[in-house]
C-alpha cells in the first residue's frame, strides 16, 4: 500500500483503496492490553488465528488457499508455462549410495537407475536454457522439490542460471525441499489434490521418470486427464522404456479393452533428454508455435 502526499491511499497496482488494511490491524491486535479478555482464544483476528484456521470446518479455505496463494506468486513472477519432472525421490545421483534401499537387490537396481538422474539433469539443462529465450517465463521446469529425479530437475536448472519450481508436500520422510529449488519459488502443501492442480495448470510438457506409488499416481492422474480431453494432449514422456513395461502392461489394457487401442499412443518412451526434448519441439511445431 502506497501512501500519497495528500495521505489517501492506492494499492500497488494503482487502484483506490481508503480501508484500512489488514497487515495494520494484526499488528495492532498484537500490542493490545493483556487483559481475560484480549488474551481469549475468541478475541483472535479470525485470519490471524491459526488454531482457527486448522479446525476441520475450515478445510474449504484452506483448499482454497493453497490453490491461491502458489498460483498469485508463480503470476506475480510472469511464469505463464511449464515443463513438469515427476520421478522417484529415492533414486540416487551417479557414484551416490542407494540410501533407500532395504537390501542387496534394491541396492542393485536403485544405484543402475542413477542413469536417470544424469538424464533428468540433463533434460532439466535444456528446458531452461531454452526457457531463457523467454526470459523465463515459459517452460520452467517444475518438481516435486523433494531428492533423487526431483532434485536432479532443479540442478540442471540451477545449473544453467534458470529459475526453477519445487512443489514440496509435508510427509514423515522426504520433505525438505533440495537446495536447488528457486527459493522464493519452493511451495509447501497439505493436500496432494491441491498440489497436483499446479503441477498441471501451466503444463507444456510432462516427464515421467521410474518411481514409486506416488509417481504412479502422478503418471495416471495425467493420462486419465488427457485421455478424458480435460487436459490438451500435451507430450506426455515416460523415461526408461524396460522400466515402464516391465511394471504395467499398457498394450495388456488395451488388449482386454479397459483402454481403447489408441490410448496407449497416449505415452511416448524414451531413454535419454535429446529424445524428450525432441518430441517437445516436434509437438509444438505441429501446433504451430515452432521451437527455434
């Protein structure tokens, strides 16, 4: 809030605004007198009260808040598109030990997957470098914020100078966003629901690399929005094809009918970051907003 010369007030864009603000009021409820009464519970500023805000009623607003305040911010900062790296945050980074795995076998397959980190580092590399073109504001790498592919996404960006997204949700495990991550673009999240809107919203492109249920479940999320046509059919990119279908048998689908034929077409296999971006730059071009 600007004030001016003749002590009226407009708010930062401009607009007339005479009410007295709500950052002046939670400041002055703070110094009022200790008395019974002041220090009740039920004297809080209703928005200032996070007791309040936490009771089960609530929960309408605090949906509505996390879909607010992450999507005001990423406005704010002009970022108008995305370039969206699921992948499993216990997969390790090259030379890295395996510290998720339970035994001889996890150790095994998770220190081999260390591959896709390099690629999602890589691929990471070449969305922002290209993003650059676009001061940043179109196709900015997003993650879950967390380690493994997470954290490789928001390196390769890091690395290149580019600004990057970290979509981070509170879990026993896991739940400190990596050091790559843009600070002020590393968001926290109660609700899963909430934070996979915003992995979505601005999507250009999304990459899927091998993880967990909760990669699974950020993949089908994705196809079934596409395949619905709730989404636009945007590249949708599965990295390590034996991994993929070893795990789901998408042509057994198709074969037994749950899934029309064609919906497989959905998913696009590759190994390796030049293969993915290819594909990005392929599908725009076609959609008449060449990659140049």
């Amino acid at each position: 809030m600007a004030r001016l010369r003749n002590g009226k007030r407009r708010k930062s864009d401009g607009a007339w605004d005479p009410l007295k603000d709500s950052h002046t009021d939670r400041q002055s409820a703070a110094v009022v007198p200790k008395t019974p009464q002041s220090q009740s519970p039920s004297y809080r500023l209703a928005y200032a009260d996070e007791d309040f805000l936490c009771r089960e009623e609530l929960r309408p607003v605090r949906l509505q808040l996390e879909l607010l305040k992450p999507e005001m911010i990423l406005a704010e900062k002009g970022i108008k598109s995305t370039v969206v790296m699921f992948g499993g945050a216990r997969i390790p980074a090259p030379g890295q030990a395996a510290w998720a795995a339970r035994n001889e076998v996890q150790q095994r397959n998770l220190q081999a997957a260390s591959v896709f980190y390099e690629e999602a580092r890589r691929f990471a590399r070449l969305c922002s470098e290209y993003a650059a073109r676009f001061h940043y504001h179109e196709y900015v790498v997003v993650t879950g914020g967390g380690p493994g592919v997470m954290e490789a996404g928001n390196r390769g960006a890091s690395e290149v100078g580019a600004p990057s997204i970290g979509l981070n949700i509170v879990l026993p495990h896991e739940q400190a966003p990596n050091p790559f991550v843009t600070p002020d673009l590393s968001f926290n999240f109660h609700y899963f629901a909430i934070r996979k809107m915003h992995f979505l919203m601005r999507a250009k492109a999304i990459t899927v690399f091998p993880g967990g249920f909760g990669t699974l479940d950020e993949l089908f999320e994705a196809v079934t929005l596409i395949q619905t046509k709730r989404m636009a059919p945007i590249p949708l990119i599965l990295f390590g094809r034996e991994f993929w279908h070893r795990i789901i048998d998408f042509d057994s689908l198709a074969d037994f009918g749950t899934i029309a034929p064609d919906d497989v077409n959905l998913l696009n296999f590759v190994e390796t970051a030049d293969e993915a971006w290819a594909i990005i730059a392929r599908h725009y071009e076609h959609e008449g907003e060449a990659l140049r």
